[in-house]
C-alpha cells in the first residue's frame, strides 16, 4: 500500500509539473502576443512600379498599395500615387525637344490599422536647359478617419523646435554640411517641413539650398518631439509619450 501511494504522489508531482510548465509558456506567449499586437496589421500592401521610356522621357516610379482589407484604403491609395507622379505628370509624356528623366522611390515606413505613413524620394533631370534636382515627399494619412495629415496637424512649430532640430542636425549631418547648416536655414526650411513617422522616432525633411543637396533629413525620437506634439488623436497611436 506504501509502495502505491508512493508512485501516485509521484505521478501527481510530475502532473503538477508538467501544469506549471505549460502554464509558463502560455503567459510568455500572451506577452509576445501583446507586444506584436502593436504593430499588428489587419491588411496587406504591395509596391505598385510605373515605367515610362518614350518620347526623350525616361520616368521610373513605385509607390506603396494598400489592399482592400484596410479602411478607406482606395483614399489611401490614390493619396500615394499622385504624390509618387506629381513630377511626372507635371513634365507629361508628349515629345519635346528636351530630354527628361524621372527617377521616385517610396518607403511605407510606418503603418498599422489606424495610420500610415510614406515617404517618396524624387531625382530629375531636363537636358535643356540643363537642370537637376532632388526632391522629398511624405504621406501622413488617417486610416480611420479617411483624412491626410499636415505637419501643422501633427506638429507646433516655434523657435524651440528649431534648436532642437539645430542640435540634432549638428550631429547627424555630414561634416561637410554642418558649418553651413546654420539656424537661418532651419527656419526657413521649417516652412514647408514635411515630416515622417518610423519606430520610435520621426523624420523632419527641411528644404534647404541646392548648394546643400535640396533637402536635409533629421531624426528626432518620440521623447524629444514630445513638448512640439499636437493635440491630434493620430499621436495615440504611438502610444504614451
């Protein structure tokens, strides 16, 4: 009888066991559940290529698409294509004289249920009169209202933003750029700012000179935008700041 009740409290123990065990890999698996839930999305997105090579045009172009699944997604869509071909259609396709390439390429760097948000690099180039330039877009859209999103929306600028952004760029531009990146050209970069949004931090992209390469991209994380936030609901979104 000893000997029976011996195994059977051993048998419990190895059940118990194998309970605490599980019950262990089921609470690390309800936090890695969690913490992926963050950036979980309930849609799909593909990069959409145009291509153009006719009538002395060269144009290339990508731009990010969201599927169906997302909300009010074909706003979404439609917003990401013309700001990928504002150039372009601009510059046309009929033939003329000239020579012109286009050159955008375009990164969704940040997008969830309720926001995205892209950004579109533009190179181009006309042989006459010879001229090159470069440029910077964004696109900060809310999903769940439909709407586009401004920097006044997201952002207050004032002189504090400025030297913040004076500092940041001090440390994060070339060496070569830095003495001539001065608090004037901030402010007036500042003007027509667009920003971004990736993990953790936000991208200003401040026109500058041609001399200085048309535009300048500086990083500030979410702590240090904080005292320049909105009131925008959008700003939930990343969580407390």
């Amino acid at each position: 009888m000893k000997k029976v009740w011996t195994i059977a409290c051993a048998l419990l123990m190895v059940v118990t066991l194998a309970a605490c065990a599980n019950q262990s890999k089921k609470t690390d698996g309800k936090s890695k559940d969690t913490a992926s839930s963050k950036v979980a999305v309930d849609y799909r997105h593909k990069t959409t290529k145009y291509l153009f090579q006719k009538n002395g045009k060269d144009y290339t172009a990508d731009f990010p698409q969201l599927s169906e699944e997302a909300s009010n997604y074909q706003k979404a869509n439609d917003l990401l294509k013309s700001t990928a071909m504002q150039t372009i259609n601009a510059m046309g396709t009929t033939q003329t004289d000239a020579k012109m390439t286009a050159k955008v390429k375009s990164k969704l760097t940040n997008y969830d249920n309720q926001f995205i948000s892209a950004t579109f690099e533009e190179t181009t180039s006309i042989s006459a009169p010879a001229k090159s330039s470069k440029a910077f877009r964004t696109v900060n859209f809310d999903l769940k209202k439909g709407t586009a999103l401004t920097t006044p929306d997201l952002i207050v600028q004032n002189d504090a933003l400025n030297t913040t952004l004076l500092e940041a760029a001090k440390k994060q531009v070339s060496a070569k750029l830095k003495p001539s990146v001065t608090a004037d050209v901030i402010k007036t970069g500042m003007q027509s700012c667009s920003i971004y949004f990736e993990h953790a931090k936000v991208g200003f992209s401040i026109k500058v000179p041609s001399t200085l390469g048309d535009h300048i991209e500086i990083e500030l994380k979410y702590e240090d935008v904080k005292p320049f936030i909105t009131k925008n609901a959008i700003w939930n979104t990343f969580g407390k700041l």
